[in-house]
C-alpha cells in the first residue's frame, strides 16, 4: 500500500512538473486573466451597489460580504479551473485515448496530475496577480476567517471540480462530440454553483435541491467557508459540519465517476487510432 501511494505522489509530480513547464511556454494567455477577473467584479461592484441602494442587506449579506463573495469566487476559480473534460473528449474522438490504454497508468490520475501542474502555474500567474489587484485597486483584502477549514474545503473543491469534468468528458465514450453538452453543463454547473449569484438569492423552493447537488461543493462551499459562514436552505452549519458533507460528497462522485468509466471504457473502439 505504501509503495503503492509513493508510486502515485511520484506519477503526480513527474506529470504535474512536465504539465508546468509546457503550459509555461504558453503563459501569456493566463494574462488575459489580469483584465477578466478584475472588469468581472467591477462589473459586480457595479449591479450591486444599485442593487443596495435603500437595502442594507440582501439575502443575508451586506454590500461588502456581497463584493467579498464576488472578489473570493473571482480568485479561487484560478485556483480549481479544469480542462479535463475537454481533453479526454479529445483523446476519445481522435483515437489517442487507446496510448493510454496501454500504459500501466490510470488516465484519470494522468488527467488530475496534469491540472494540479496547471493550477500551480495559475496560481503564480492568475491568482496572485489577481488578488493583488483586487487588494490595490478596489481594496479588497481576501483572507480566510479559518486557513484550515478554507484550505481543505478548497482541496476538495478542486477534487470536486475535477470529477464532475471528467465525467462529462466520458460521455465521449457513447456520443464521441460533446461540444455542445459541455458547454451546457458548464454553463449549468458555474450557475448551481453559486458563480454568478450567491444560491441564498435562489427561490427558497428551490435551495433545498440545490444543497443536495454536487455542484455547490466546487464554488459556493469553499467561498463561504473562506468566508467564515455556511448558510443555504435555511440551515446555518458550522464550518467543520459543511466541510465533512463536502468530503462525503466528494467521495461520493468519486464513485460515480468509477461507476461511468467501468460502463464507458467497454465502450472503447480506438476509432481514428
């Protein structure tokens, strides 16, 4: 069991380190993000101050808990972003995906090893110059009520993000082009997930749903949790009692990606090989 895990940390930081360098080769496009994130949350800045004007507080948040929550859901996206559903997508169509096949390597931790090299490198050139940004120019000073709880809640959202993605990408194996598909659960995913607006601005009949879905453990979860407060659906849950339902959940879908993957790969004809 050892060896075992010492095999897979010596996979992570082999693949993670050649993931690094090659993206750091392209790591002009990670500066479109100094003006993305940032004319996002001006924009925010903007809505809500109209929003707030003759409201002190909405949905339980005052205006400066709500530019907070936008300015924490800015940076932490650099940090739990994902591609892998894109590229195992690619791999399937294009017939790569039987190399894969052939290795003595699960793909799947191949795929997690290569984000975790991504988001380093966005952390150095996406997260920092962001955060300091929002600090200097909006002032805007994001850090975490409680480092350990905000720290693992953000692990496990990654892991999240990561599962949910690439069980998207396996649809592959039945439709082949996903184009379309992901760009709708994206857009659904980023939506339930309290990216655009916080899920205690959604219908009361409708957050009870919404605690039970995968979704908010990417972005909602760890943004509250950074913030030092849990509420949605009526219930107030202390930061220890969330981040263990964001663990079971996480597990959770680690199994239904197992479940997906053990139907889909049967499902493998190396088509374009």
């Amino acid at each position: 069991m050892i060896s075992a895990l010492r095999r897979w940390i010596s996979i992570l930081r082999a693949v993670a380190f050649a993931t690094y360098k090659e993206w750091s080769a392209y790591r002009s496009h990670m500066l479109l993000s100094l003006f993305v994130g940032p004319a996002f949350f001006l924009a925010q800045t903007f809505i809500w101050k109209a929003v707030y004007t003759g409201h002190p507080t909405v949905a339980g948040f005052d205006l400066h808990s709500m530019l907070l929550y936008y300015g924490v859901s800015t940076v932490l996206y650099y940090l739990t972003m994902d591609f892998a559903d894109w590229n195992l997508q690619m791999h399937i169509r294009t017939g790569s995906f039987l190399t894969f096949l052939l290795r003595p390597l699960s793909h799947r931790w191949y795929a997690f090893s290569q984000k975790v090299g991504h988001r380093v490198l966005g952390f150095f050139f996406e997260f920092l110059p962001v955060w300091f940004l929002l600090a200097l120019a909006f002032g805007v000073v994001l850090l975490p009520a409680h480092w350990g709880w905000a720290l693992l809640s953000l692990a496990l959202g990654f892991v999240m993000m990561f599962l949910l993605n690439y069980t998207v990408g396996m649809l592959a194996f039945w439709l082949v082009r996903t184009d379309g598909i992901r760009q709708l659960f994206a857009l659904l995913r980023d939506l339930l997930a309290g990216t655009f607006v916080p899920l205690t601005l959604f219908p009361s009949a409708l957050q009870p749903l919404l605690f039970f879905l995968p979704f908010q453990f990417t972005t909602y979860v760890p943004v509250r949790v950074f913030l030092g407060r849990y509420e949605l659906a009526g219930r107030t849950l202390a930061l220890p009692v969330i981040v263990g339902i964001q663990a079971a959940a996480v597990l959770l879908m680690a199994l239904v990606c197992e479940l997906v993957w053990r139907r889909g790969v049967r499902r493998f004809t190396g088509a374009g090989a």
